[in-house]
C-alpha cells in the first residue's frame, strides 16, 4: 500500500481553454481529458477504494433498497476520516478547473462523495444538486472522476444540457418521484439530452449545482467506482433552509454556520 508520502502530488495546473469554459457555461456541464495519468490513477484509486470499502455503512443487498439505495453506495466526506484521501481531495489541480470553469478567483470545499454503482445498481434519477444546498450562489460545480474506465452501460453521468439557465422549483428528493417530475419538465423544454460514450479513468465530467443529471443503472458485471468533489466559489453566503434537505446539509457540511454569514467553516477550507 503507498504511504502519504508516496502518492503523487496534484497541485500541477492543467490548462482549460477557452472554448471549454464557454461550454461548460453554456450547457452547465463539460467533459475534461487526462486530469489525472495512468500512474496517478494506479496510485490513488485503491486508496479511494479501500476508504469507500472501509467507511461503507450500507449492508442491505441490492433487493432489499430503495430507488435512491440501489442507485449507488454513497461514502461521504472520506478526506476527514483518511489522510490518503484527503491529500486527494484538497488538490489544487481539481480547484483550479472548477475555479477556472466557473470564471471565479477561488473555491471552497463542500464534501467529497465515493459513488459506487455496484454491479446490476439501478438508475440514478434525475435531479438537481443544488436542492440540497443551502448556499446563496449559483457558482457551485461538482467533479465526477471514475477510478476506472466505464461505458454508457456502466451508468455513465448524463445531462439535460442548458437546464441550468432556467429557474424551476424542485420539489423531490432523488427518487422516483423527481424522475416522474424532471422528466416531464424536460420533455417540456427540449432540453438536449448528453453524456459521453466512454470515460477512462482519471477523466472528469464537471457540473453546476443547478444543472439537472441522473445516470443509467449498471448493466455491467463490475463496479463502477466514482469520486466526486463538490465546490462552492469563495465568497457565498449560508441561506436559510428551504427544506430538510438543506437543513440537515447546514449542520453536515456547514458545520451549523450562521445564515447570512460567508461559508467558512472548518470543512470548507479554500482551496486556491
């Protein structure tokens, strides 16, 4: 196993262009290249792994869960429990795309999730991120890396591109009532429908927190193993909950910070 002090550093920048950003404001979400190498990737996937696998509270088998349960075992904040992950997690390299992407000078961390879409997962339904967010900005980006190489039947990451720009109340949780609700406001907007065909391992998909996304089941006989790192731009303000939802990630995520005060807390380090 490596030890912190093998694992590579991922402070080197990589360059977004231009045409890139516009995308991603355009459509709400963008496909980046190559973030991370093979060698980096063989380095920091089974410290990824074996956190998830560690801190992994879900036994029930697959028949047994709900729609939100068979979508995907969902490992949060592994950065505070591992220092392996960790030094992953508060890379400069990710913050800086997510910085870049969304035009602002720096971000902050919100948590990091492990989503592992276990062989024969169901779908994750469509939905909207920032429903759960109690944060006054629409500057907030998630990045979805898979740890391995995946194809469309694995459950890759899909979009309803533009989706971002409108303003839509959502009023359900992931399940299958927000798939039920979403999709007919897609249908009535003609959102484009996108993802990608392949993924290798160390790509990553970038999303904003109003963009609405959900993912096939796996049909695959393997895991399917994702981290994402959720940002938010330095600078936002904590609001005051407009649902459960909201309130229990205040207290999670927020540490309980004061509304109207900048987000600042102990689990949201800057990151630029």
């Amino acid at each position: 196993m490596n030890t912190i002090k093998e694992l590579p550093a991922l402070d080197k920048g990589i360059k977004i262009s231009q045409q890139q950003t516009k995308e991603f404001q355009e459509n709400g979400h963008t496909l980046v290249r190559h973030i991370l190498s093979k060698e980096e990737v063989k380095a920091y996937e089974p410290v990824i792994v074996k956190a998830a696998e560690h801190y992994n509270t879900e036994k029930r088998k697959l028949a047994e869960r709900d729609t939100y349960g068979k979508a995907f075992l969902q490992i949060m904040n592994l950065w505070r429990h591992d220092e392996q992950v960790k030094k992953f997690v508060l890379a400069k390299r990710f913050a800086k795309i997510a910085a870049d992407l969304m035009g602002v000078k720096n971000v902050r961390l919100y948590h990091d999730q492990a989503l592992f879409k276990e062989a024969g997962g169901g779908r994750t339904p469509w939905h909207i991120d920032q429903y759960y967010w109690p944060l006054d900005t629409p500057n907030t980006i998630t990045m979805w890396m898979p740890l391995v190489d995946i194809k469309v039947e694995m459950g890759m990451l899909t979009f309803a591109s533009g989706s971002h720009k409108k303003e839509f109340t959502f009023k359900h949780e992931i399940s299958d009532d927000s798939e039920k609700e979403v999709n007919a406001y897609i249908k009535e907007n003609d959102f484009p429908i996108t993802r990608a065909v392949s993924m290798k391992a160390g790509d990553a998909t970038f999303h904003y927190g109003h963009t609405i996304h959900g993912a096939p089941g796996n049909d695959s006989k393997n895991m399917r193993e994702v981290m994402t790192i959720i940002y938010f731009a330095d600078g936002a303000k904590v609001t005051k909950p407009s649902n459960k939802w909201q309130a229990n990630d205040r207290v999670t995520w927020l540490m309980n910070w004061p509304v109207g005060e900048k987000a600042a807390s102990e689990l949201n380090p800057v990151l630029l």
